[in-house]
C-alpha cells in the first residue's frame, strides 16, 4: 500500500479577518501548521494545509463552525537539483495518475511537494518505486525542525 | 386506528348539490349572489360607496361574476383604518359575535358576524370535516385555542353543524389533552400542524397510540410540508388534512383538501376566489401562481370584496377526483410581501428553496436572496452555505457545484442567477421570521 497522509482542507469566505481567526483557532488549540497553500476564487478562498494532527485540527475548527475536511495526499522529498521534480512528474505522467493541485514547502535541507492525485496511494507508489522519499504521516506531521 | 388507503376511502360530500355542480350553475349562483353583496355593501358601508364611486362602478354595472374584475380591492389596511366596526353593512345591534386576529403591528384586525354568518361559516366547516371522513359518529377533540381566534370556536361551529361531538380543549396542556383523547374516546384531532406533531410525539413518548380512537386530523392556521403531514399520519396511523380560512373571510373552513390531497378545496358559492398577478392584477391561468383574493358572496355583518390576502398560491378549476367541482387552491407557496420583480419577472424566495430542495440533497436549503442594480440591470445573488455534505477540497468540484445550482435556479425562476457560495451558518436560520431577500435596489 501507498504511503499517505491527511490534509486539512478549509472552507473560506471572502471576508476580512477569516484567514486570521482560522489560523487562530488552530494555534490556540496547538495545532501546528507545517505547510499550506492557499487558493483564491472570486467568492472564496481554499485553504489546504499539513497539521501537526490532522484529526484534531479538523475536530476544533468545527467547534468553531467552520467548514473543514481531510484528503488523502501524498507528500515526498524533492531534493535539491535541478530536473528533481521534473522526475517525479514525469512519473507520475507515466503512470496514468492525474494531478488535482499540488503545492511546496521547505523542509530542513530539501523542498518537499504535496500532491493530490486521483490515486493518492498508486502516485506514493510510483513515487517510492522512482526512488523519491515519500514522506509518512509521522514524519509528515512533525515540525520540519527536526527532520 | 389504522390510516385509511386510498382504495379503502368513503368518499363523504355533504352538499353534493353544490359541490359537485356544474360550472354554469355554479357561475349562475355566484353571479346572483355578488350582486346582492355588493349591493349592500355600496348602500350600507361608507368605505365601499366612496371607493366605488371613485372607481365609477356601480352596483348597476356588477351583472354577473365576470363583472368582478370592476370592483375595487380590499387590503389588510383598509381593516386596520376602519376598525373596529367601520365596514358594518349591518346595526351593530344585529352582530352576534366578533372574531380576531391579532397583527404584527400591534392592533387587532377585528370580524364581525351576524347569525347566518355563523350559521355559514359552520356549514363550511361541517363540508370540511365530511371532506375528512368525519359523521355525527365521530367526537372532535379540539385544541385550537377558543377566544377571539377563529381556530377553537370554527372547529366547534363545524361538529355542532355537522351533528358530531365537540370536545373544546383548548390549546396547551399536552399530559391533559393525551388524557382527555384516550378518556373520551376522540376519533379525531383538531389543532394546529406543529402542536399536532408535538402531541403525536408525546402520545408515542408514552405509548398511548394504540390505545386512540383517533381517525383523523384536521390542521391549519400555519403552513406545513407534505412531510409534516407525512410523519403526523405514520405516528398516529391516521389521515391528515390541510384547512384553510382567515378570519377577514369567516375563519377556517373556507378550503380544505380532499384524501387525494391535490389543492384545497374551496367553498366557492359562500367565498369567491380570485388568483391574480400581484404585479399586474391581471387574472392568472389556472396553476399559475398569484395572489389569493376572496370576495364574501353572501356575509352579511362585514362582506369584503376583493380582499387582498397576500397569499400566494395557484388555483385548479378542474374537477377533483373525489368528485367535487369546487375550485382548489395549492398549498401556498409565500406572501406577496416577499416576491421581488427581476427584469420583469416575479421571483419568490419560496421558489429558490423549492429548487434546492429539489437538488436530492446535493446543498442545504438554507440561502438568502439579494437583489442589486448594477448599470441598470438588475442582478440576483443566492447565498448557499457550503456544508461539510457538499465541501470538496477541489475548487473544480466547489464551481462545478455553483454552476449546477446557478442552472437549478435559473430553470426554476426563469432569471439567471449569481451564485456565491459562503460558509454555514452565515445566513439565518427559518424558525420564525427569517429574512430571506435583500433588496439593494434604490427604487422610488
């Protein structure tokens, strides 16, 4: 089986201020953020991010009434060289997996990528199989201090 | 008691005479009877001489009932302006009773009957509880609040004309009212929807269906869904009705629906209904959706002619399958206060919630309408809340979501729609009053 691991997807409104008082309610419920995208549209915004322990994040931000879910992503190192994720792509491209969004985040020495595929466990698969660390969710939740 | 089924169902019509008669006859009596009442009441109210007079009618000129379209309205304040007893066609001294509603605006709006006033209003609701199956057999357990309401007091009228026996309970008091009903053997339930599945669901709470009597229920004065009547008939295992009435008019027993539940079916010879474009006030098709305008054709202390009741609802002149003629009404669909004109169009938040209803599902039918101008055209916007049910993490799902309720809408309001999807919670919710449309537009 794959590796994957859980993203927090949030809901958000176009609104002064909500960007704040969701990133609040997770800081106050010490839930640490270890990347995140954000994505606008004319009406509203998506926010997508690895927590330090997706459940929970999930968990409070609905006590707080917000709009909130988890999605199987695959998250892998991208080592520091030029056609890195260039590779990965291509294999991926070559496996017949479609890529919804993805996005970056520095990790310690490396950059690392979060992939949402219409295969998430297959595309961890083929990652791994290419030679790429695929990150597990234990590692992928953890801040990136001690990786 | 088991609910009857359809094949089961002994069709009950007590005046089949009038209920069944044919549409000339009908038309005939009608015609007659208009003519009288507006007669009296341009002799004998002051209100009605000097708007007909503004209008150049006559009570000459009202020949037959296609003549009614000539006649002036009757609005809510107009009631207000003359209350208490400024549209009397009758002495005060001849008025046996009075009959109340209580407005948003503090004061009451006041009816005033004469005894055939009373005598009529009893026969209507004695058709409706025939209508409901019920006989002389049957014991009526009324908990519709008595007072100046017309709830308690017109169910009342109805057994008494209906030679069945009443039980005036009252409202309130549900450990008392399961009591009585087991007690005296009722065999059917009078009171409002909500207070009807309330006391079905204490009745079940405490295990004292099966021990009813009960056959039938009669419920109005608010509006319910099908699925209300649904759950009321399957916890207590009988058949539910929708009355209909308002106190200007006589109170409840203007219309009921039949067991086939297709409209409400008015008494006609006694209350003229009119369904007219609120826009236009021109006369809509049958199934087209207007306002509900009611003339009384033979109230003697306070006829009204051509009163406004804000409700909106679409009329069937077709003949029923249980057999009657009479015209029915659909179930309201919201009040002329609410609709808004979109680029020429009539647009009803009840329509939009209708719609998201219709989507299986797919989006919560909270919304909320807001109406804007920009460069003269006028734009709608419906609010939807994206709940955890419908939430992707793809913002492909999200809009292809948006573009399927946009076109929802758009079929079902015949306007095209803005769509903007915002978090729950955001709009209010629909116990009480919630305020559904914003209007932006600085229209004078």
């Amino acid at each position: 089986m794959g590796i994957t691991i859980q993203q927090l997807s949030v809901f958000l409104e176009n609104r002064e201020g909500r960007l704040d008082e969701v990133l609040a309610v997770l800081a106050n419920n010490d839930v640490n953020i270890v990347a995140l995208s954000l994505a606008d549209t004319s009406d509203y915004g998506m926010l997508r991010m690895i927590v330090s322990d997706p459940n929970k994040g999930r968990a409070v931000l609905k006590e707080n009434e917000i709009t909130a879910m988890l999605t199987d992503v695959v998250a892998f190192r991208v080592p520091h060289a030029t056609g890195s994720l260039s590779k990965a792509m291509h294999q991926v491209v070559e496996g017949d997996v479609n890529i919804e969004y993805m996005y970056a985040f520095a990790n310690g020495q490396d950059a690392s990528a979060v992939l949402k595929t219409d295969d998430p466990s297959r595309v961890a698969d083929i990652l791994r199989g290419s030679g790429f660390d695929v990150w597990e969710a234990t590692e992928a939740y953890a801040s990136n201090a001690n990786l | 008691m088991a609910a009857v089924t359809l094949e089961n169902w002994v069709e009950r019509i007590r005046d089949l005479k009038i209920e069944c008669m044919s549409s000339d006859e009908m038309a005939a009596l009608q015609s007659r009877r208009l003519a009288d009442v507006v007669n009296r009441a341009y002799h004998n109210v002051d209100f009605y001489h000097k708007k007909m007079k503004a209008l150049g009618v006559e009570p000459g000129d009202i020949k037959g009932i296609e003549d009614i379209h000539k006649l002036p309205f009757t609005t809510k304040e107009d009631l207000r302006d003359n209350y208490p007893f400024g549209l009397l066609a009758i002495p005060k001294k001849d008025v046996v009773r009075v009959q109340g509603t209580s407005g948003t605006t503090g004061k009451l709006t006041l009816a005033s009957y004469s005894q055939k006033d009373v005598d009529v209003w009893g026969e209507c609701v004695a058709r409706c509880l025939a209508m409901a199956g019920l006989t002389e057999e049957d014991i009526l357990h009324v908990c519709y609040g008595y007072g100046l309401f017309t709830g308690g007091i017109g169910l009342d009228l109805g057994a008494r004309a209906l030679g069945a026996m009443a039980i005036p309970m009252s409202a309130g008091n549900t450990q008392r009212q399961m009591m009585c009903m087991e007690d005296f053997g009722a065999t059917a339930i009078a009171c409002t929807p909500s207070y009807a599945l309330h006391l079905a669901e204490s009745l079940q709470e405490a295990g004292l269906v099966s021990s009813l009597k009960i056959k039938a229920g009669i419920h109005g004065a608010e509006p319910w869904t099908e699925e209300m009547r649904r759950k009321i008939e399957s916890i207590l295992e009988i058949n539910c009705f929708d009355i209909y009435g308002l106190c200007e008019i006589t109170g409840p027993g203007v219309a009921q629906d039949c067991i086939h539940h297709a409209g409400l079916h008015v008494n006609a010879d006694y209350f003229y209904p009119e369904v007219l474009d609120p826009a236009t006030n021109q006369a809509c098709a049958d199934k087209e959706t207007g306002e509900l305008i009611f003339t009384t054709l033979s109230k003697e202390a306070m006829p009204l002619i051509r009163y406004r009741t804000k409700d909106l609802t679409s009329i069937d002149h077709s003949t029923c399958e249980c057999g009657r003629t009479t015209p029915r009404i659909s179930k309201f669909t919201g009040r002329t206060d609410d609709m808004k004109v979109i680029r020429g169009v009539n647009v009803f938040p009840t329509q939009v919630e209708t719609a998201l209803l219709g989507m299986g599902g797919a989006v919560a039918p909270h919304y909320l309408m807001i109406v804007d101008r920009e460069e003269n055209m006028d734009i709608l916007t419906v609010m939807v809340e994206v709940d955890e049910s419908v939430f992707s993490d793809e913002i492909r799902k999200l809009d292809a979501l948006k573009n399927k309720i946009g076109a929802v809408l758009k079929q079902a309001l015949g306007v095209s729609v803005r769509v903007k999807l915002v978090e729950p919670k955001t709009i209010q919710r629909s116990e009480g009053k919630a305020v559904r449309v914003i209007d932006k537009r600085n229209i004078e």
